[in-house]
C-alpha cells in the first residue's frame, strides 16, 4: 500500500512576499513572464528536490500560469514525477479540452490525469470557473480517454471508483490543516492508514514552505510511506 502524491501548482511565484503575490495574480490572470530570479515556482523546486532525497514520485498538476520552465521539467523528468493538467476553466467538454491540449502542446507528449482548481464558491483568478462539478469531470475524463482524476473532497476515507481503464479518487487528505479535521485525521493517521491502503495526500507547494511545521510533515510522510503513480 502507498501514499499517492497530488502537488496543485496554484501560485507561479507564491504568495509572499507581497510582491510574489503580486506577480502571482498578474501571472494567473493576464501575463507575467517566468523568471526565476523573481522565484518562479521556487517552492515547487524545493518539493519535488525533496521527493528526490527520498525517491517518491508525485503528480504533479499546473494551470496556465504555472507551467514548468526547461530547468524544472528536467527535475521532473529525472524524478519519473506525472505531469497532470490542474484544470481550471471547467465552464465545457470544449474548455476543458483546450486546457488538456494546451498542456500537451507546451511539455511536448500527453496528459492522462488531473485535478480541479477550487472546490466551488469562490473564483481563483480571472480565467477560472469557480463551480466544482465531479460527476461532469469524469464523463469528460472518459469521453477523451484519461485515467485519473483526483477530487476535491476533504473525507480521505472515501474509497476510489474505477470504470475499465479510468480511475477517479473522490476526496484527499489535504495536508494544510485548513481544509482538514485535525482530531480525525492527524498525519499519524495518515502514516497508519497508508500502511493499509493507497491513499491521496494533496498538497500546495507554496502553503507547504510557509509552514515550518507542514514542511516537517510533509518529509515525515515521504521518508516513511512508499509513493505511487498509477498511470
């Protein structure tokens, strides 16, 4: 049994300092070129150099702004890591296809997992459909023949559903304690239960690197949990 590692790249530079967050919204929501003297995707670099001290392998899921540079698809290359599209304008099939493909089109071969950006309510970024809707993920996720999608939902003790070659894991255990019950689910339990069965542990790179503690965590469960990708 195995940890599967989901890495939603939300921000291109972060979110702080405040100018970090800055260019972080002027890259999400018009353009800003990526500069890694400005710290594009710093904290991702340090993640996935992490998983590479442990040999683990993740997901790792990027929108239009935060696509990977040249230096980084070489880590990602070197760390056998699976590029996924974090979709973000979900308004259609057809808009949901344009992602696909522009992802595809940008790392030169082809995506077949991915992740929805926001889990309803609000809206991240002036491209984005804030509406979080499952059921219409995975009718397109089959009808275009992908085989993973990683949900949004917070109960990591729901079980995954599979059709044929597709798989679809409902919920995570979000590592940032915003989005989990702490008493139910503490990072032990997370260790325990990965022991038993795969389960998603989803997490932000720049939340992860802001956070001391988080950070500890994260290293604490990748040196102890065998990683697993399944397509």
């Amino acid at each position: 049994m195995a940890v599967i590692i989901r890495i939603d790249v939300d921000r291109p530079y972060g979110k702080g300092p405040l100018v970090r967050h800055l260019l972080s919204r002027c890259g999400s929501d018009l353009y800003f070129p990526r500069v890694p003297a400005f710290g594009y995707l710093r904290e991702l670099d340090q993640m996935l150099r992490m998983l590479g001290e442990h040999d683990a392998r993740a997901y790792v899921f990027f929108r239009r702004c935060s696509l990977p540079n040249e230096r980084l698809r070489e880590v990602l290359d070197r760390g056998r890591h699976e590029i996924g599209l974090h979709l973000e304008n979900s308004r259609s099939f057809e808009t949901f296809q344009a992602e696909r493909r522009n992802l595809e089109n940008y790392i030169g071969q082809s995506v077949s997992s991915f992740s929805k950006h926001g889990s309803g309510g609000e809206k991240y970024g002036l491209r984005h459909y804030a509406p979080y809707e499952p059921d219409r993920y995975v009718e397109w996720a089959q009808k275009d023949d992908m085989r993973v999608f990683f949900g949004n939902l917070e109960d990591p003790t729901i079980e995954p559903r599979s059709t044929g070659r597709f798989s679809w894991f409902p919920s995570a255990f979000w590592l940032e304690p915003g989005w989990r019950d702490q008493q139910k689910f503490s990072v032990d339990w997370l260790l325990r239960r990965g022991k038993e069965t795969d389960i998603v542990l989803l997490v932000h790179p720049e939340n992860v690197f802001e956070d001391s503690e988080l950070t500890a965590d994260f290293r604490k469960i990748v040196s102890t949990l065998e990683s697993k990708i399944l397509s």
